[in-house]
C-alpha cells in the first residue's frame, strides 16, 4: 500500500512521460520493494524545465532532466538492501525514461509507523494484527482436524 510521488522535469521535447513513470514506480515497488502492485499508489507531476532550478540554473539552461521521488511504506518492511536497490533502480529508470539526467535527482523512501500510516479508514498495524488473527485461526483449525482425523 505504498504511495509514491512523483515531480519531475525534463527539456526533452516529449510531451507526456507521465504514464511511463508510474508504470515503472509502480513495477519497482513491487519487484524491490515486495509491494504489491494493486495497493501502490503512485502521483505524478511534471513540472517545466525552466521551473527547475539548481544552483540558480533552470535545468532547461542545463538541459538536464532532474526528479523528486518520496515513497510511503510502513517502517520495518523493507531491510537496507532493498531500499539502497530501490534508490539506484529509481535512478536508472528514471534516467532511461527522462534522459540524461543532473545528479541532484532525489529519491526519499519515507518509513512510517503501522499505527500512524494506513489506507481505506484503516492502520497497517490493524491490517497486520487482523491477518495474525486470520493467520491463528487457520493454524488452529488445521491442527483440530489433524488431532480428529488424522494426517492423509
């Protein structure tokens, strides 16, 4: 259930690379990240490269491509591996989608507490304990119709 956002700005003169970003936001999250793709939700914003400064040149003066990216994820679900994979796999995706791209492009994987981060209503931290629950449930019906029946 991770939410991304997305600002990114690029002199390259295709109009819409929007929907190609998602996609590929929403790809690594779940092939680095472990996340799945039905409950990623990904913002994207392009904004005009002469809006884009660093260092007080435009990147529209640079001619570089620059991007922002802040992922949400509950704290504790991803180990460093994944997430220095996730910031380098960003990079390079962004860098065939936007082009050559400026070193100040950000990503920010944002880890949040279960009990402070959620989607529908709902806390990861209640989602975690009600699949524990479920979980229990199961193992203990498994094991009564063992102990009844036997193992076939």
């Amino acid at each position: 259930m991770p939410l991304v956002s997305v600002t990114f700005s690029t002199p390259a003169s295709e109009t819409d690379q929007r929907a190609r970003v998602a996609r590929l936001m929403t790809r690594l999250a779940a092939r680095v990240l472990k996340k799945r793709e039905d409950l990623t939700a990904v913002i994207v914003e392009q904004v005009d490269a002469s809006g884009w400064t660093i260092a007080g040149r435009s990147l529209a003066t640079l001619g570089l491509a620059s991007y922002a990216v802040e992922i949400k994820v509950t704290e504790g679900t991803n180990t460093a591996a994944e997430k220095a994979s996730f910031l380098a796999e960003v990079h390079a995706g962004m860098g065939e989608i936007l082009g050559a791209l400026h070193p100040e492009s950000y990503v920010h994987v944002l880890e949040a507490r279960g009990d402070a981060y959620g989607y529908g209503g709902l806390t990861q931290a209640f989602r975690a304990d009600e699949a524990a629950i479920e979980r229990k449930r199961r193992d203990d019906l498994a094991t009564a119709a063992i102990a009844r029946y036997g193992v076939r």
